[in-house]
C-alpha cells in the first residue's frame, strides 16, 4: 500500500512538471477548422478541462483522472512517425505544463500548433496559437497578444457579441473566425454567412471533418 501510494505521488509530480501528462488519444488525420483545414497532422489530445462548455463535443476528456499518465518521450516517439505538424488540443492542455512536450517535439524539427481557450498561464514553444475563448473563463493577456488564430463558436446570437468583444483584445495579426456549434449549424449558418458578408474582418470556418466523416 505504502509504495503504490508512493507511486501514485511520484507520478503526480511528474504530471505538475509536464513530464508525464494525462493522455486522453493520439491520432493522425487531417485538420479540419480554422486556418490549416485540410491538411495532414497527429493530434494529441490531452485530458483535463475545467472550462465546462455546455455544447463540447469531447465532455469525456474533462476528466484528467480516466486518461492514463504518459511519459511525454512516449508521446513524441508516436508524434514523431506521422507528420511534421503536431496538433496539441484538449481538453484543455494549459491546464499543464507544455514546457518540456513542446521542448521535446521541437528538438525533433516539428511544427507544433495549440488549440486552447487560454483560460490558464501560456506554457510551451508554439509555431501556432489557436485561440477559441468561452466566456466562463477567458483568456490571459499574453495568449491574446500571441495568438495567431481567434476561432469563435457561434451557438447563439449573443456570441456574435461575445466574438467581436474577444476581437478587440486580440494582436492585429490575428485571423478571425467565426465557426458554428455543430449541433446548431442549420441554424447559424445563415446568421454566420450574414454577418461576415456585413464585417468581412472575419472568416467562417467549418468542422469540414466531420463533413467529410474522418476523426
């Protein structure tokens, strides 16, 4: 008892240094939204979210505790084999530490993108910042000024509003999108093609995966 307790909070404190992380899957595919639709990259998807959107499509990644702690030169060996653009997502993957993964997987000469709500401190060495804020918990300052990406989704009108507020917090650089939640895209799709023909400072972006029926 005593020494898998000691096990246990061994592994814990590699998981607080991003050494080991809780590792929900792994999976090369193409992108589907924002900016780099349409091309190949491996996804690892990491457990853990405290962010709590009522509309996610990946609830059963909330919980770090049913994803198993993975050593990160585990999850680079598999990165590694696939493709030169590694996808970091969640979940949300701030909640960790991504020093020593993003460290790792640039050592190997890989592109490394995050898709993040930014809600916690801006860990890692990131070639894309992919920013999506929910209004339960925004964004720090620094991923405002970092991100190269702003990915709104558009479940009702007030996060029309919502959008254009995170807007103005963003760098001038930054590609603005708009995407509908997949379950009221019939709905807001009209609104959204409506409203980027009126401010063209934004795009629309689509879950063009699940169109096409690919993870």
């Amino acid at each position: 008892m005593y020494l898998c307790k000691l096990m246990k909070e061994e592994i814990q404190l590699l998981v607080d240094k991003g050494e080991m992380l809780p590792l929900m899957e792994e999976f090369y595919t193409i992108q589907g939204e924002g900016f780099h639709k349409g091309t190949a990259a491996y996804f690892v998807r990491i457990g853990g979210c405290d962010v709590g959107c009522h509309w996610c499509d990946v609830k059963e990644s909330w919980n770090a505790n049913l994803h198993p702690p993975t050593e990160i030169s585990k999850i680079v060996n598999n990165a590694k084999k696939y493709s030169n653009t590694i996808v970091i997502t969640g979940g949300e993957p701030l909640t960790w530490d991504m020093t020593a993964l993003t460290t790792q997987l640039k050592a190997e000469g890989l592109q490394i993108h995050i898709e993040t709500s930014g809600a916690y401190k801006l860990t890692g060495i990131w070639d894309w910042i992919c920013l999506s804020p929910k209004k339960m918990k925004l964004p720090t300052a620094e991923v405002y000024d970092k991100a190269q990406e702003l990915k709104m989704i558009i479940y009702n009108k007030d996060d029309f509003r919502f959008a254009e507020e995170q807007a103005a917090k963003v760098n001038k650089d930054c590609i603005l999108y708009l995407q509908p939640e997949w379950s009221k895209r019939e709905k807001v799709i009209p609104e959204i093609v409506e409203y980027v023909m009126k401010n063209p400072k934004w795009k629309v972006s689509l879950q063009t995966h699940k169109y096409l029926n690919i993870p």
